[in-house]
C-alpha cells in the first residue's frame, strides 16, 4: 500500500521559506514575536467574552469560539516551524505531517462555517432585531458551534486517509512551510484524479457555500443599513460590521485563492506567501480587529486590565 512504500522513507521536508536571504535567527525572531501576538490576543478575547457579562451574547459568543480556534489552528503550523527555523532542520515524520494536515483543514474548514455563523448573527441582528433575542437562542448558538465541528470530522478524516494512502516515491521535499493537500498531492507518483476531486467537492462546500451565504447576509444587511433614516445609526452599524468583514477577507480572500487557482511549480512561492495570510495574518489580526473596532470590547478590556479591586475597610 502507499502508506507501507512510505513509512520506510524518512518522511518529509519542509523547505519553508528557505529562499529568502535573511538570517534564519531573524525570522525565528518574528515568527516567535507573531505566535505570543496571536496567542497573548485571542487568549485575552476569550478571556474578557467569559468574564465580562457585557459581553455574554451571541456575537461574542461566537467571537469567544473564533478566537479559540485561532489559537489552535495557528498551533498546529507556528510550533514546528519555529522549532524548524531553530534547529534549522525542516523535517517532518510521515505520522507527523499526517498530523498537521489533518488538523490544519479541520480547523480551517470549522473557521469557515463559524464565520458564517457570525454572518447569520449580524444578518439577524441588524434585518430582524425584534425577532434577534428569539431566534439566535443559547441553543441554536450551541447546536452551529457544534455543528461546525461534526460535519467536518468524518470529511476531513477521510480525506487526509485518501492523501496518506498515496505512494510518495517521487523527492520528499515540500515547498511550504506546512504539510497542505496540493504540495503533497505533486509529489505522489499515482493518479490523483480522485483526490482532487474530494479536494474541490470540500473546497465548495466548506468555502464557496459558506462564502456565498456571508455575501447574501451582507447584501441584505447593507439594504437594510441603507433604509435607516439617521446617518448616525448607519454609521454604527457598519462600524459594528466592518470588523466580521474584515476578518471574512483576509481569511476567504487568500484562502480560496490558494486552493482554487491551479498550482504549478512556478507559482510555489506565491501559495506560501499566500497562505500565510490564513495561517498566521487573520489570526493575528483578528483580536485587534474586534477590539479596536468595537467599543464594548475595549470598555471590556480597560475594566479587565486597569480597574483595581476595591477592598472593604474593617
């Protein structure tokens, strides 16, 4: 089978950005600095959404359950290759990089229904306010966040078997910085037909369909914003929006652009660039985001961060 002519190599080779010029001690020094932003970030947007009761509804619920995604997901790639860029060995065992990827799509495929989860809350919030507290309900928030996570478990099991079932008896160099479906997918030695079929079938139904009810949302949720009568409440709305959105281009943006143009080896360089914006980027980018761009979540955070306990005199 693939996995027995495989599991006698010695696994894979990362080659990450080895073109680059800069002295390896540089970047372990700002990939280092990136992970403790992300992890120091999200940790305190996780945080402040479970002890600040201002911040117990729906849309920080989720926005709780984004940021600890993050966290895992930039955990499973930020790690090793910072261990990579340290001991300047890129190599990876066959079960580990089996491993990566399965976390890696797992959690990235639960990010995009979540994201459309968020969407569906804004969309309600702001299209059918009288009807909001009814309908996005302790329960129904539940059931999408668990949601999100069954459907994908099985489908992503199956497909990181398909790809590890393959023989790779061609170079066991990958040109990227993580173990991904299309770098591996080049370097099998049997018909991939199949693959890339389950590839693009999960492609559509974990980005292009999330992806396309977030824009239906935002159509309906900018008519809406348009036909309030004070500027002032427009205003608020698309502030309380733009960061949802923000998040949605940086992470669909890059993403569906990694996976659905057709790759080559001319063009290896520009899918590591490319997926460091959804890898490393958003997560990055996602506490600062939300926080600065929304009011409740600084007031949230100065009353976490500055506000001295108070002690009674005996």
């Amino acid at each position: 089978t693939g996995l027995e002519n495989h599991t006698s190599g010695s696994g894979f080779i990362l080659l990450g950005f080895s073109e680059l010029s800069s002295p390896q001690g540089l970047s372990f020094t700002v990939f280092l600095f990136i992970y403790l932003m992300i992890l120091t970030g999200n940790s305190l947007i996780v945080l402040i959404t479970v002890v600040d009761p201002s911040l117990h509804s729906p849309m920080y619920f989720f926005l709780r359950n984004l940021s600890f995604l993050e966290i895992c997901y930039t955990s499973v790639t930020l790690p090793n290759m910072l261990l990579a860029l340290l001991l300047a060995d890129g190599s990876i065992s066959f079960l580990g990089c089996a491993a990566q990827l399965y976390f890696l799509v797992w959690l990235g495929s639960i990010e995009c229904l979540l994201l459309a989860a968020m969407a569906y809350d804004r969309y309600t919030a702001i299209c059918d306010p009288l009807r909001y507290t009814l309908v996005m309900s302790r329960g129904l928030c539940t059931r999408l966040l668990l949601g999100s996570w069954m459907i994908v478990l099985p489908v992503q099991v199956g497909q990181t078997y398909q790809v590890f079932t393959l023989p790779f008896c061609a170079s066991h160099h990958l040109h990227h910085f993580f173990c991904d479906v299309p770098p591996l997918l080049e370097l099998a030695c049997a018909d991939i037909f199949w693959n890339q079929v389950v590839l693009y079938t999960i492609i559509l139904g974990f980005i292009i369909l999330p992806f396309s009810l977030i824009a239906i949302s935002y159509i309906k949720i900018i008519r809406a914003v348009l036909k309030m009568p004070s500027a002032l409440g427009r205003h608020k709305t698309f502030s309380t929006c733009f960061s949802h959105l923000g998040v949605v281009t940086l992470f669909y943006g890059s993403a569906t652009v990694v996976y659905l143009k057709r790759h080559s080896r001319d063009s290896v360089d520009l899918d590591k660039y490319l997926a460091l914006f959804y890898t490393v980027v958003t997560p990055m980018f996602n506490p600062l985001i939300y926080s600065l761009r929304n009011k409740e979540v600084r007031i949230a955070l100065e009353r976490l961060l500055w506000t001295k306990p108070c002690y009674r005199v005996p």
